[in-house]
C-alpha cells in the first residue's frame, strides 16, 4: 500500500512541478511513506532534494526529516530539524502532535546511547 502511495506522490509532483500548494504536503505524505516502508534514508534524500528544488522549508517535512534522522540514529540533524519546525510553527502547539512526539523519541533513544 505505501508503494502505490509513493509511486503516486512521485507522480503527482512530476505532473504538478509548478504548484507548490501540491508539492509542500505531498513531499510530507511521501517521505512518511518511505519512513513506514523502512527507508529512512530514502525519505532524507527526497525531503533534501525538494526542499532544495523549490526552495521551501514546512513543519511537516521537517518533523518527517526530524522522525527519518532518528530512524538512522543521527539525533544532531534530528533536533536540528525538529528546532527548526518548532521556530516555524511558532511554539508549542500542544502535546502530542508529531512534533512533539519527535522531541520525546530524540530524548528517549539519546538516553539510550
């Protein structure tokens, strides 16, 4: 199911390059995609790739890139990204959204270490 779902997404963002209120979620629903399939390092790259490409930066694809840079045990980048996504977003905004949750496991998997 999350094959058909990437394979959309890219798809979707070759058809529809000139619209960034198409791209910025879809490149958040695909690197979550590549995350559930177990390719963390796949959805960095994507991520990287179009936010380099159109210039853009959101919360979600940062909190995606935050959770994917956990996935591959690189918790720098990780609070980076997540310290970024949360600037933008202004604050907290409550506790259990993604971000949020994102911060706890960086914390966790840290003390782990």
């Amino acid at each position: 199911m999350y094959g058909l779902a990437k394979e959309m997404a890219i798809y979707g963002i070759g058809k529809f390059c000139n619209d960034l209120n198409f791209i910025r979620p879809t490149v958040s629903i695909l690197t979550s995609c590549l995350r559930l399939m177990g390719k963390p390092s796949e959805a960095i790259e994507i991520a990287i790739k179009y936010m380099r490409k159109y210039n853009f930066k959101t919360v979600p694809i940062l909190t995606s890139l935050a959770a994917a840079y956990c996935d591959i045990k690189d918790y720098d980048r990780a609070i980076k990204c997540a310290n970024l996504a949360y600037a933008m977003q202004g604050g907290g905004t409550g506790y259990k959204n993604e971000l949020s949750l994102v911060y706890k496991r960086i914390q966790k998997e840290k003390d782990l270490k």
